[in-house]
C-alpha cells in the first residue's frame, strides 16, 4: 500500500531543488522523546495545554518547572534517531532545503540540521520572566541548577525559552516559516497538525503551488488536505525514501 506511494514522494522529491519540511514530536518518537497527544506524552495528571501556558506558569512556577525539569533530564539522553538523520542529510542536499521544527527538544540540533527553523523555541534556553532586558541564554545543565532557575542578570524567575500557548510565536520565526512556503514540495512530519499557526503552513504551501505529502503515524486533519499521506514511522519511512533518492 505504502510502496506505490514512497515511490511517487522520491519522484517528486528527484525532481525539486526547493524543499521545505515541518516537523512535530512523532518525529522524535523513536528517541524516546514522548510526544503531546500520543500515548505516554502526559506528565502525571497534566496535559501539555494545561502547563505549557503564562497564565499556569505565573500561579505556579515551581510546578511549571518541575514539568520542564523532568522533560529536561529525560530528554538529555535522548539521541537523534534515522528520521533526524534523513532530515539532516537533505537540509544539505537539496538546493534549499528548509527545516521548520515544533519540537524544542534541539534532537534536529544535534543532528546537524542546516536552515533550521525553531518555531517554538528550545527546552535547553531560558529567558528572563520579568523581562529585564537580558537576551535569553542556554543552560543544558542536567539537573538544573536551583528550581525555579534566576535570571543571571537581574535575579529575577527566569522561564524556559519555548512558545506557550497564548504566546505569539517570535516574528522571526513566522517570517521565516512563512517564506519556506514557497517551495516544490512542502513535508509534513510526525505532527498531529492542531496546533496553529504551525499547522496552517502546510495550507500556505499548497495555496502557494507547492506539492504536499505528509508521513505520520496515524491519519491527522492534515491528510486530506495533502497530496499525499502516507501513514507509518518516520524514523522507518524516511530512510526508505532516502535510499530510493540515491540511485
Ligand atoms: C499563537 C512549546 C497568537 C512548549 C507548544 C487558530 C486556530 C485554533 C487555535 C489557535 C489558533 N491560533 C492560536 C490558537 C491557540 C493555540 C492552538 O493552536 N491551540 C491548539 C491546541 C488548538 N495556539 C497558540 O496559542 C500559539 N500562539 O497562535 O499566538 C495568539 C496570541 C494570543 C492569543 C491567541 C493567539 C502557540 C502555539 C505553541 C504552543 N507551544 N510547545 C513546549 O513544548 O513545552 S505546542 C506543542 O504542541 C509542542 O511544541 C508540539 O510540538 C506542538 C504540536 O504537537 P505535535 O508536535 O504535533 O505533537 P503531537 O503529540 O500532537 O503529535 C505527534 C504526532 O506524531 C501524532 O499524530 C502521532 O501519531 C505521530 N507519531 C508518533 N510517533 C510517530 C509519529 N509519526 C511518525 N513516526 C512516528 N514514529
Ligand atoms: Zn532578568
């Protein structure tokens, strides 16, 4: 069933110079990394939308950050796995190939990523609650220092550098999202495609002409508006699709 339809994606994707691939948590799935809305992804009695908010952080850091704390340590020995490999590879390959990623697990860091876009920040940066003025900076320390961590410029509560809900993402980022539209093929990766406006980019690329397919585990509504949905592993598909690549 997949076959006819990983042959039609390598056709495609032989044929383009300009590329562009959304990633969400399925892709870092086979690292370990739980995803939001899969199985195993809650965190005690919470889901994501009820902790990774201002309104939550602000009534209860230390919970918020023992939240963070636990992803943290958890995600410190996870490693890349063959989907961020594959991904890595062609944001080198192609022409132009842009990677725009949900996750801020950095897993698309560590596995060198070119033209990388981190729509929704990173676990390993923090940034000053109070907003002093201090630009956010990285601490992969595991486990963190004190909790909740301080600002190193102002001794104020520091939080982590990701977009919560509610936040805007940074204008950086969507501009940059937003020009990676305009590609030959738009990829959709291991994202269950609820979250905007992450989730609408794959709509600006087909308005836009470009060829969409998506590969995730399960059917999401992304996949009837995609060209092509194939449904299976990434981290098992995408190496499939890379050896048809190379001849
Ligand atoms: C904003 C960072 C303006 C923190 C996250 C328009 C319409 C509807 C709602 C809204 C809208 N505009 C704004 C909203 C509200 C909200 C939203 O979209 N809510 C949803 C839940 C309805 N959006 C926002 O608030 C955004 N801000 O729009 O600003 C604004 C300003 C003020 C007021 C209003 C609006 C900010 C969104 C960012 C939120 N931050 N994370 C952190 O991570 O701690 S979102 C969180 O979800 C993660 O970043 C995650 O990446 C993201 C998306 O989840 P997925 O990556 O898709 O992961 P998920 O588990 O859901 O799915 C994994 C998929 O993989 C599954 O389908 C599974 O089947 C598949 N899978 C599993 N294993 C594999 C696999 N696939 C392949 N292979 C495998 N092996
Ligand atoms: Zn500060």
């Amino acid at each position: 069933m997949n076959e006819d339809k990983l042959e039609r994606l390598a056709a495609r994707l032989r044929g383009s110079s300009r590329v562009t691939i959304l990633t969400g948590a399925g892709v870092s799935a086979a690292s370990g990394v739980p995803t939001f809305r899969g199985t195993g992804g809650l965190w005690r009695q919470f889901r994501a939308e009820d902790l990774a908010t201002p309104t939550a952080f602000s009534r209860d850091p230390l919970l918020v950050w023992e939240w963070y704390a636990w992803r943290r340590e958890l995600i410190a020995g996870c490693r890349p796995n063959p989907a961020h490999e594959v991904i890595a590879r062609w944001s080198r390959t192609f022409n132009r190939c842009m990677v725009v990623t949900q996750n801020v697990d950095d897993l698309h860091v560590k596995a060198g990523t070119a033209n990388l876009v981190r729509v929704h920040g990173s676990l390993w940066e923090l940034s000053c609650w109070v907003e002093c003025g201090a630009l956010p900076w990285r601490d992969e320390a595991v486990p963190l220092e004190t909790l909740p961590p301080s600002c190193p410029a102002c001794g104020g509560l520091a939080r982590p550098a990701v977009v919560w809900f509610g936040e805007s993402l940074p204008q950086h980022a969507v501009a940059e999202a937003t020009e990676a539209c305009e590609c030959e093929v738009f990829l959709t990766i291991g994202t269950s495609a609820v979250v905007y406006p992450a989730a609408g980019l794959v709509h600006e690329a087909r308005r836009r002409g470009a060829f969409t397919a998506e590969i995730n585990l399960e059917p999401t509504p992304a996949s009837d508006a995609v060209e092509l949905a194939i449904h299976g592993p990434a981290d098992q598909l995408l190496p499939d699709i890379a050896k048809r690549l190379t001849p």
